[in-house]
C-alpha cells in the first residue's frame, strides 16, 4: 500500500477533509476541547458516534509516514502509579510498631497488628462477600480455594483453555485433574462448551475472568446448579470488574484474586479468596494457616469450628503488604473509574470506523476497561495491524497476559513433578489428551485479535495519539 489519501472519516468525501488537521479533529474528539460530545461517552454510552471529521490525507508510518507520536507510547502498572502518603503510612505504621507478622506482637498501644485482618474485613465488603483470607498470592489463592472446595486425587476441575498457568497449576498441585473447555469470543470460557466436559468426576467449574472482563456466569452459575457443581471464580485479572452489577468473586462458591504488580491494585504480590460460606471459610483458612484456624479467623468465622486440624500449607499475608493493599484498595474504584474514562473515549473515538468490532462484552458496563481489543480476520491481519500501530508509536499487541494452555509443551506431555502423580494415574487421566485437538476455538480466538492496552493515566493527548493511530491505521490494513 502506498500514500494513502483518506479523510479520517470514510463517510466524507476528501474534499470536506481539507480544512481540519488531525489535532484540530482529535482535539474535539477526546476532549481537549471539552465538548459536549465527550461528556455524553464518557459515562458508559460507548455506543454513541464520534462526531462528524476529517483528517489530513497521510501515509501510514510503517510505508514512511511521519507517526502519530514520536515516542512509543505504553500503558504502565496501574497500581504503583497511584502510590502516595497513604501506602506510605500504611507502610511506616509496621515498621514503627515492628509487628510485621499478622498474629504476633503489640504496638505501643498494647493493639495487635491489624493490617491483614483489616484488610481482609475491607475487601470482603468492597467484593459483598461475608470472608476474605489474605494470601502470599493469586495461585497460593487458588490452592487455597481448591483444597477448601475439596479437589483432590480422582476430582476433575473444568476450565478454560486460554487462561494462566497457575490456573492449571494448582488443581495438578492438589491431585486433581484440569480438563479444559473452549473460550468464546468474549475470550471468557464458552459457558455452552462446559456440559460436555462434565463426568461423574467434576467437582468444580473454574470460571476465570480474563483480561478484565467477566466470564458471562448465569449460565455457568444455572449450569452449576443443576449439574451439583461448583464454581470457582478466578478474578485475578479482574480485580474491580462486575457482573450484572456485582462484584465478580462474590456470585460462586468461591472467589480468588491476585495482587501480583500487573494486576489492577498491587503490594507487589499478593493474593485473596473470598466466599461466604462459613464451612468454604473455615477450610481455606485453616488450609493457608498450617491446618489451625487462628483466634483471629475463629472471630470472623463467629460460629463453632467445624473441624479438625488437617495436614496443609503456609501461604499467610504479611503486614507490610497488607498495609500497602488497604491504602490500595481505597483507590480502586477510582482506579477502575480512570480505566473506564479512558477506554470509553477511545472506544466512542474509533467505533464509527466501518466495519470495526470489538471483544465480545459479557457485561460491558462491569469490565475494566484496560485493553481495548480489535477484531480483525486472524492472525496475518492481525500482525499488521500490530505493526502498523507500532510504527505509529502506539503500543499495541495480541492476547497477552496468559498462555493457551493445551498447547503448552510441558502439559500436553502431561508433565509433572513426579511421574507418578496422581492426577493422571486414573484411568480419566491417563485417557485425557491435550493438545490442540482440545482446544481449536482457542486458538482461532487467539489469532483474531489485537489489543491496545490501557492506562488509567493517559493523558487527554495520549488518548486522542490512540484513536488517531486507530483512525490512521484500522482502515488501511483491513483494506489491504
Ligand atoms: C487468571 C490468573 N489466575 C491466577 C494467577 C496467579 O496469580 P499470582 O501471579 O499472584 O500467583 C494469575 C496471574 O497472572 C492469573 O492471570
């Protein structure tokens, strides 16, 4: 393809084009300068069309254009970026009372340390869930989540085959078997893929929400329901996104998090399970404490133990990091509100394109809004599409953040710690085949598409270089 002359707007002829400058057009598109326009985007109605505009004619930077900006421009982590005096309190208050562990010491008060356990009272009511259990991170969690739900040696977990490793991880960890069902558009698990995976054996669905947006969960949840299964919500990639209006993690069994520093709040690692179900409660925190329940949880727990000491693990918070994660956490919805602001510009500055879509939205209102994905016709589109953007220095890249598991080498070969292990020594598992064959879909939804990542801090420029780029490039490539 070579000089492209093109109004930024397919709808208006070129003539119309000659008299706005791409900044002119991107300043009114994006709110530099502050219309009307913008303000009815940025509360959700993303459906609502960029205004009429026009553009200089220019060829793309990757045939020799002059790029959209001069310096690559990239999302950075979320949380750190609004790290201020409160984490420094948080912090300094440990320190100076030299109670960095949660169930020891007095501070000059004669208080215990607090942290973890405020933190954790904190995040359960933000999530509407009765218990939360700190943890030293998302997979420590979902270990945690999966001895309380019962996984064991002979137990089949269903989840989806575009997901993270630890997801995986931890049910082989516990003896159990992973057994993967098909993404769909949404990049979500296929709720209608599930049913044909469930045997006498499963035990559990683990519905991840990927990439910061929820799985579509009624169907799962009703699929549950009458299938006598569980489900796991695994939100770690999700932290302040909702499903119909609730917090995901709040509408399983079970729920877990990470606030590992690529996740939307972070201490640098980190981890949580919430439930609301006293017995769930008991087991996770009796499972992540070495098998005791603690005065402090027996507390929260508000009723009789129900059971005994079981052989288990540590996976206990510290307080420095809870003391970080407070301070966090009552930046979150604001967090998740500068996501929504950003995205929901970009979105009403490019959907007009013809012919563009986007990810498949399970609840668009409850996503949050750190990737804005593009759809193209697979993988070769993709790429340029990828490249082009690149050289217009704006960052854009395919599915990331996780791993098409099935395909992965060490576990199509079904390889673990000891050959031995249990969760493919039973008949099911020796039977079980990964491999590509168990996950087609996946991997054309991989292919499919490009995603520009988010920053909840781009400035009202860096918005308006995005959807100039998208403006510049999109029309190009999917005509060529
Ligand atoms: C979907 C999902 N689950 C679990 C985890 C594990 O979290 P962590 O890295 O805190 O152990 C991750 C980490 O990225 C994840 O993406």
């Amino acid at each position: 393809m070579s000089k492209r002359k093109r109004c930024i707007d397919d709808r208006r002829s070129a003539s119309s084009c000659r008299g706005l400058d791409r900044r002119t057009f991107l300043a009114a598109a994006t709110g530099l300068a502050s219309t009307s326009w913008l303000a009815s985007t940025t509360k959700g109605a993303v459906s609502t069309p960029a205004p009429a505009a026009s553009v200089a004619p220019e060829t793309l930077a990757i045939e020799g254009g002059k790029p959209v900006r001069a310096k690559m421009l990239e999302a950075k982590l979320s949380g750190p970026q609004y790290y201020d005096d409160e984490e420094r309190r948080e912090l300094v208050e440990v320190l100076d009372n030299r109670s960095p562990f949660r169930w020891w010491g007095l501070d000059a008060l004669g208080h215990p340390p607090d942290k973890c356990i405020n933190f954790e009272k904190e995040f359960a009511a933000h999530q509407q869930t009765k218990y939360c259990i700190a943890v030293t991170s998302g997979t420590t969690a979902l270990m945690t989540a999966l001895a309380a739900l019962e996984v064991g040696p002979g137990d089949e977990v269903i989840l989806p085959a575009w997901t993270w490793y630890a997801c995986y991880d931890a049910i082989v960890a516990l003896g159990g078997l992973p057994v993967f069902a098909e993404v769909d558009e949404s990049m979500n698990i296929d709720p209608a893929d599930i049913e044909r995976h469930i045997t006498p054996h499963t035990k559990v669905i683990m519905a991840v929400h990927i990439l910061g947006a929820p799985a579509d969960l009624d169907p799962v949840l009703a699929l549950a329901k009458r299938r006598k299964l569980k489900v796991l919500e695994d939100c770690a990639q999700s932290v302040g996104v909702t499903y119909k209006g609730k917090p995901v993690g709040s509408l399983g069994d079970c729920g877990i998090y990470s606030f590992q520093v690529n996740k939307t709040i972070s201490p640098g690692e980190g981890g949580a399970v919430v439930t609301s179900d006293p017995y769930l409660f008991e087991r996770a925190a009796r499972f992540h404490d070495c098998g005791m329940l603690r005065t402090g949880h027996a507390q929260v727990l508000g009723q009789p133990a129900r059971m005994q000491m079981f052989t288990s693990c540590q996976y206990r918070m510290s307080e420095f990091t809870a003391a970080v994660l407070r301070a966090q956490l009552r930046k979150l919805d604001r967090i998740v509100g500068d996501f929504h602001d950003k995205t929901t510009r970009v979105l009403a500055g490019i959907r007009d394109l013809p012919g563009i879509s986007f990810r498949k939205q399970n609840d668009p209102e409850g996503g949050l809004g750190n990737w804005v994905f593009i759809r193209t016709s697979g993988k070769a589109q993709r790429d340029q599409f990828i490249a082009a953007m690149r050289a217009e220095n704006v960052n854009a890249e395919p599915m990331g953040g996780s791993v098409i598991l099935p395909i992965a080498p060490h576990i199509e070969k079904k390889q673990t710690l000891q050959p031995d292990w249990p969760s493919f020594t039973s008949p099911r598992g020796k039977a079980i085949q990964y491999g590509a064959a168990a996950c087609p879909r996946t991997m054309e939804v991989y292919d499919r598409y490009a995603g520009i990542p988010m920053d909840p801090k781009f400035t009202d420029e860096e918005v308006a270089d995005i959807i100039g780029a998208v403006r510049k490039v999109y029309p190009a490539v999917m005509k060529a």
